[in-house]
C-alpha cells in the first residue's frame, strides 16, 4: 500500500482484532438464545 509496511500491519491487526470482537459478540449473542 501507500503506506509503510509497519503501519499496514498495526491497520491489519486493529481489522482482525476488530472482526474477531465481532464475531465473539455474535457467538455469545447466539449462544444465549
């Protein structure tokens, strides 16, 4: 990308750690119906 390497990475990372929050609340979400 335009950017340095590191900053993409720290961008991925918040992504990631983003989805993966997501996902977490949806299981917990589910998982209490």
């Amino acid at each position: 990308s335009i950017y340095f390497g590191y900053v993409d990475n720290i961008i991925l990372a918040a992504l990631f750690s983003f989805h993966f929050t997501i996902l977490d609340i949806f299981n917990s979400f589910h998982h209490r119906l």
